[in-house]
C-alpha cells in the first residue's frame, strides 16, 4: 500500500467513495480511528482532507481512464445531489442518470472511472436517494449502482466499515459496562469458564454464556476453559461433546483448554470423604419425595448426627454399586431450616449404575454439579465463574463448598438468563420434538439450537452485539426474536451479494 485513509464511523455522510476507490485501487489502506474528524489521505508525504481530491488523487495513482470535462460533471453532481432537499429536484437528477446510463455500463468510457466512484459513493451516503432508488423507477442506475456496489473491493469496504462500527461498540459503551462486573479483574490473570453438559445440542441460551466468557477472557488477555460437565451418565454421550464443540465452532468460540469433569472424580471423591471426615457431610437414605417435603419444612434427616464411622462405612457401600449402597447418597451438613433453600443439606453425592462415557464402569458414584462445579472451578484456576441468576441462591453454596474444603476462592459474576417468547429452551422438550419426529432435527431452522438459528441464516457478528447489547442487566426478560433478526439484517445487507438474470425466453437479437 502507497499510502493510507484515515475515517471514522462516526462522520457523516460516510466517505463511501473514497473507501471504495481506495481498496479498488489498492493504492491507500483502510484505517479506521474514532477520533478523527473527517477523512484523511496520507499519500507520497502529503496529507489531503477533501473527498473529491481523494478520489481524483487514488485514480490517477491507480490509472483509471479519464475525461477531465464529462469527470469534472459528476463531480459537481456528486457534491450538490445530497443537498438537494425537493423530491421533484431529486427524481430530475436521477431520470438523467438513468436515461444516460440505459445503454452505457460506466458514467465516462468503457472503463471505471473515479466519476463512477465519486456518484456512486454520493448516492450510498443517502439514506434518501438510497430511497428513491429502491422504488425500481430507475432501472439502468440500479442496475450500474448495484454493479459497483458488488465489486470485491467494494465489498470490502463494507466489510471493513461495519467491522469497525462492531468494535468501537464492543470497545466502548458495552466493554466499560461490563468491565464493571467483573471483580478484582487484572489483565493477564483472568480464567473465565463454558461448562456445557454434554447431553444435547447447545441453543440460543447456551450462546450467551459461551460468548460473554470468551468475551471476558479476550478483554483481559487471559483464558477460556471449555469444560465438559459429565457427571450425569444418564444424560451423557460422546456424540453431544462432539456436536456442542461443532456448535462453539460455528459461534467462533474457542477455549484455550478443553477439560472434563470426569477428569477429578478421583479428586472430587477424595474431597468428599474429607467433608464427612470432617463433620460437614452425612450419607442420607431417606426416600427422594420425603426428603424434598423435609427440606422444605425445614426438617433435619434422621441421619443427620449420625457418626462419622457410619456415614464412611455407607459412602463405601454407595462407591460398590451395591443394593445396600443404592439406597444412599451424601449430603452436605450446612443448614436445616436457613431461609435459603438452596442451602438446606444439598445432595453433593449420588448413586448411578449406567455405564460412563469416558470413565467406563469404574464409578458408582458421581458428585452432583453444585459439589462438583465450585471444586473444579478452584482446581483448575478458574478467576471468574459466569453463572446466570436464577443460580443466584445457590451462590452461597457455592461459597460454602470452596469454605468448607479450603480450597482457593472464585468470583462469582451474575448474567441475566437469555429468554425468548414463544421459544422452548428445555433440553426435555427439544428432545421430545426431534424424537417425536416433528422436527427434521436438532438445526430444524425452526430451533432455537446454534445449529438451527446458524441454518436460519443468523451471523455470528450478530449474536454477538446481540449478546453484548444486554449488557450486565439482572432484569429477566421475555425478548422479541424480530431485534435479533433487525439487526442481522443491518449486518447482511450491504454485504449481501445481488444477482440478475434474464430469461432467454422471449429474448431477440
């Protein structure tokens, strides 16, 4: 590149013509600076801040034909035409270009010129003549204006201007209101987390928190952990780890480590027979219904203050698979009647016979996700863990775990849920559809899945400003999937090749 243009998303009317010409040309690069004031042409050791300069200057370094008269014309055009406020004025200016151009395919010659570049980037610059175009009263301007607009270089262009537009957002308003969340945050040291558990097919709701931790751990130059949750054999498959990577992919989401839960079972096990070694946990075989009716009236187990030999002695049988061990599980003895629920002795510790898809049959006995996730979280250096809010009143028992194993303490950042009306977001009910038949799969464009939403034809620059546009909000709403679509639409659309036929049928020579 001979030399560079200096623009910001912010000036208007845009310079489109000069950002065109210059990456037709290949003679200037593209820099974008919010701070700039209007446009700016460093070229050869000179600086040139007029449009029209611009354009002239990159043509005649490009070595586009010219006719300086029919050139100099369009250039008057393109300076008054924006102007122009009466309708009637307007449609005048353009039926001429319109008639001129019905047997021509450039403004001077056989060739591009910079009057081509210098009308077109005025009639792109406004949203009303941009207007009046689209009532295809004007069919050879169309037709000549969708042509340039259709060059690669053009296209580029575009690409850049809206990737600049994205960042500045992503950089300003939206970084600093987020950045605000995040506790005690330092650059370099930030290990963010995606847990996914690997029993279906990531949706919408998944794509929140998968981006706003890759988000995160951009922002302050740290680390993404993809850590599969595989704690359930009941639920799990390698085919669902195999299809959320996939899906994480298509979202342009990539951790800097991939771990699984299953990784610490022999570390998590440990961990536990210290809880009960210790007096803060108790093997429990009271029935489920009776045991969710005790928890909610606020009373205690009959087992609760049983000894520490008797709890160890059932927490071996559990490990064994036995029919005895079955009966079991392991409870954490933090309150019986605290008004949070959340903290009346949870079950960290439970029976499952199935087979594992990693681990095999070694194990009988699996750590729920409230003893496993704070554990891991410590273990693997995780700084923050991004939890929606409705975990908001397990918070405390997430504390209480990493407290009561003395493990190294987490940072717990609340993100409002993502929700939309009239979408299913059950991994039950999404399973029952694909397995009813009723769907064609998991990326029906009907889904809410990544795969489905992705099929649709939603982008990933989309989601993401999407995503980020919610800020740090605690407020669950219900949204309307038409913002989303709107603002894919804003990101498609000058990037969005146009093609043309004409039928043969009918057709004379």
């Amino acid at each position: 590149m001979a030399g560079t243009l200096t623009l910001s998303t912010k000036t208007s009317p845009f310079p489109w013509a000069a950002a065109a010409i210059a990456t037709y040309t290949e003679k200037a690069e593209l820099s974008f600076d919010e701070s700039a004031s209007g446009v700016t042409l460093d070229f050869e050791g000179s600086k040139i801040t007029d449009e029209a300069e611009i354009v002239r200057t990159l043509a005649k370094a490009g070595g586009l034909s010219d006719e300086s008269t029919k050139t100099q014309t369009y250039f008057e055009l393109a300076k008054t035409l924006p102007k122009v406020t009466a309708v009637p004025a307007i449609l005048t200016s353009l039926d001429s270009l319109d008639d001129y151009l019905a047997f021509r395919t450039f403004l001077v010659g056989h060739d591009i010129t910079a009057a081509d570049f210098i009308v077109w980037g005025a009639l792109k610059a406004s949203v009303k003549l941009i207007g009046l175009l689209k009532n295809n009263k004007h069919v050879h301007l169309s037709r000549w204006y969708s042509y340039i607009e259709a060059l690669d270089s053009t296209q580029l262009a575009q690409t850049s201007f809206i990737e600049a537009k994205a960042s500045k957002a992503r950089s300003n308003k939206t970084a600093a209101s987020f950045a605000l969340g995040l506790q005690n945050a330092k650059e370099g040291e930030v290990v963010t987390r995606f847990p996914p558990e690997p029993s279906g097919y990531l949706h919408i709701g998944h794509a929140k928190a998968a981006m706003l931790n890759q988000y995160f751990a951009k922002m302050y130059k740290g680390k993404l952990i993809i850590r599969f949750d595989d704690t359930n054999p009941t639920k799990e498959r390698t085919e669902f780890e195999e299809t959320i990577l996939e899906d994480l992919s298509l979202l342009d989401v990539h951790g800097d480590i991939l771990t699984h839960t299953s990784d610490y079972f022999d570390k998590l096990y440990e961990l536990a027979l210290q809880l009960i070694k210790e007096g803060k946990a108790y093997a429990d075989d009271t029935e489920q219904a009776q045991m969710r009716d005790e928890r909610f009236k606020g009373i205690a187990s009959k087992h609760r203050d049983d000894g520490v030999e008797d709890n160890l002695k059932h927490f071996a049988e559990m490990k064994t698979g036995s029919e005895e061990g079955v009966r079991w599980c392991v409870r954490a003895k933090m309150s019986v009647d605290n008004p949070n629920k959340a903290l009346r002795d949870p079950v960290i510790y439970r029976c499952n016979l199935l087979h594992h898809h990693r681990t095999g049959d070694k194990w009988k006995v699996y750590p729920t996700y409230d003893f496993a996730c704070p554990v891991v979280d410590s273990i693997e250096g995780v700084t923050h863990a991004l939890r929606t809010n409705e975990y908001r009143d397990r918070n405390p028992q997430y504390y209480w775990m990493i407290e009561a194993l003395g493990l190294r303490p987490v940072h717990i950042w609340d993100f409002s849920r993502l929700n939309f009306i009239y979408t299913l977001l059950s991994k039950r009910k999404l399973h029952w559809f694909v397995d009813s038949g009723l769907v064609r799969g998991w990326d029906d464009p009907r889904f809410p899945t990544v795969r489905g939403i992705r099929r649709r034809g939603l982008t990933v620059e989309a989601l993401r400003q999407f995503m980020l546009a919610q800020g740090p909000s605690q407020a669950i709403v219900s949204l309307e999937w038409d913002t989303l679509w709107t603002l894919n639409k804003k990101i498609i659309d000058p990037i969005a090749p146009r093609f043309w036929a004409i039928e043969k049928e009918g057709i004379s020579c």
